[in-house]
C-alpha cells in the first residue's frame, strides 16, 4: 500500500522521472474567494505545464492523501464548505478519520517529500506574527522547512507576518532564505518591504545545484526561495502598511486565534484594498508556478536521471 495516490497525470510524470511542481490547497480553500481560487488553481497548474512541467495539487479527500488532483476533485474543493486546514499536526488525524483537508505549506512538503518531488511553489509561506512575542504565533511551515528536504518558491512570507521575526528563526532552523534575482526580500504584494534578505540566487540552476548540494551535505530541511511579484502587479509596500495595520488591529478586535488567523487577514486585505490584494495574490502565484517549474527541469537535467 502506498500512503498516497497520484494522479494519472503525476503518476506518468513520476515514474517517468519528469519534472513534477506541487501544489498546496489551502491556498484554494482558505486563501481566496470562490471563483477566482478555482480559476487560480487552474491557471497555475497551466503555467505549469506550458513551462515543461507538471503540476500536483496536494490535498486529503475522504481519507486518501491525493498528488495530482483532476479536474473534478479540484472544482469540487474550491467550492467545498467547511474543509479543514491541514498542517503537521492535523495530516495523519485527518486520513485516519476519512476527512477532507486542504494542505498547508508545511503538509504539502510533507506529501511533496513522500512522492520523490523536489519542487514546491505557492503564494507566501506562513511565518512569525506579529505580537508573537504575547501570541507564540508562529507557523509550522518554519519548522517544516528545517525538516523536509524540498524547496518551495513564494513571493517571501506574507507581509501580514513580522518580517525580521520570521527572518531570525528561519536563521535559527538553519533554512537558507533565498532572495531571487534582488537583495531585498520580497514581501508577498510588494517587491520589498525594506529588509535585506540573507542570501541571493539569480538563477533556476543555482537553485538547483544549491539544493542537492544540501542532499549530498546530509542537510535535512529545504530552501526558501523568495521570488519578487512582478513589477506591473505590485502594491507597492507604503501602500499595504497602513492597510496590513488596519487588518491586523480587527483580527485583534474580533479575537482571532490559531488557524483563523491568516484566513482573516486576506479576506480583511481583500476588502480593505477592494480586490487589489487579490489581483497582487494571483499574479505573484503565477509567478511564482513559472520559476518553479524552471528550478524542477534543472533538478531534473543535473540528477541525470531525468528522461
Ligand atoms: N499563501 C497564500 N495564501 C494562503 C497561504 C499561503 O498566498 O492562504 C496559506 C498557506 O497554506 C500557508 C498558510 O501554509 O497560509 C499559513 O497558515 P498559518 O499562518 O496558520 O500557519
Ligand atoms: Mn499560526
């Protein structure tokens, strides 16, 4: 028994030793609004698979951990009411009790690693919170980066997050947090929020290379490659400050917690920037599905085992 199914689409890729992206879901499910999340999710698989390679959507439905979602699993869960959001600690609970979750960056690594795939890209990884020095609000996508050996391409933690808090224990995790083509660290809707980022790579094969270079080091754990939102889509920072602000005081009002946290934010940026947030959002996810698709043909090209 194998703990996941493919899809036939990622099962050919796989065992064909093709370039293969993941995907997470709960960008789909809790990240935005239906049906702009649908058509996102489709396009970005697209993008995918027009830059020669292919994508697997990663989510749990009725128990099965799938990689590779079709056409119809997709629609069905960017339209599903009520699904859970599934990290580290929800995964196997979920699968064990016949649930249905979407995956979160760290979940998806998880899935991601189980099925031999290198490459992950999605919109912003979660990271420290604001007031996380009263809250302890940190996400398990930092820990898991430290653990699984995959790398994820965002457009850099979500500006929603205390930047040089997620900075240091990225740092502490021994996480490489890789800024792609520009110093700075890109800051989800803007290309730069004032912080230098630790490292720079200015190419998919520097990536690659980098990556196996930790495997043949022994290094456990990933990288985080921070892609910068294309200019003609950014919000540009001193725009989004006094929004995230905003945002972030109403989830203090409404005394959001734990998992409900990052969900609200976007859908309060959402409505406070009417929509732009959400334009910003998919580009960069787009964006961000291109260079990841170009960091797995490289992988795949300097393993020699690609066909
Ligand atoms: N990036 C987006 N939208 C999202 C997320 C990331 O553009 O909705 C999700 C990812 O699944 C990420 C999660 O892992 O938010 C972080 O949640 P938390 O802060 O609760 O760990
Ligand atoms: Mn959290």
């Amino acid at each position: 028994m194998t703990i996941f199914t493919p899809s036939p689409e990622v099962a050919t890729a796989l065992e064909a030793k093709k370039p293969v992206v993941a995907l997470e879901s709960t960008i789909i499910t809790h990240g935005m609004p239906w049906p702009q999340n649908l058509e996102m999710a489709q396009n970005v698989e697209e993008v995918i698979r027009e830059n020669g390679a292919t994508p697997a959507t990663i989510a749990v439905i009725n128990g099965t951990l799938h990689v590779g979602l079709t056409t119809e699993q997709l629609e069905q869960l960017a339209q599903a009411k009520g699904v859970a959001k599934l990290s580290r600690a929800d995964m196997a609970v979920c699968m064990a009790q016949g649930g249905t979750g979407a995956t979160t960056v760290a979940a998806t690594m998880i899935a991601a690693r189980l099925a031999g795939i290198g490459v992950f890209a999605t919109g912003g990884i979660g990271g420290v919170h604001k007031g996380a020095e009263h809250s302890f609000d940190i996400s398990a996508d930092l820990q898991e980066l430290a653990q699984s050996q995959v790398t994820v391409v965002a457009a850099g933690a979500k500006a929603i997050l205390d930047l040089p808090k997620t900075l240091e224990v990225l740092e502490t995790l021994g996480v490489p947090t890789v800024a792609f083509g520009q110093d700075a660290l890109p800051a989800f809707w803007s290309r730069s929020a004032g912080h230098k980022a630790p490292l720079r790579m200015d190419s998919a094969g520097e990536i690659a290379k980098a990556q196996l270079m930790r495997q043949a080091l022994g290094l456990p754990g990933g990288q985080l490659i921070a892609n910068p939102i294309p200019e003609a889509d950014e919000i540009p920072h001193d725009i989004m400050e006094p929004i995230i602000a905003r945002a972030t005081a109403d989830a203090e009002t409404h005394g959001m917690r734990g998992k409900a946290v990052t969900p609200y934010l976007l859908q309060r940026i959402f409505e406070l920037t009417e929509g732009r947030s959400l334009t910003a959002n998919i580009a960069l996810v787009l964006n961000n599905a291109r260079l990841g698709a170009e960091i797995a043909r490289e992988l795949c090209a300097l393993s020699g085992e690609c066909t």
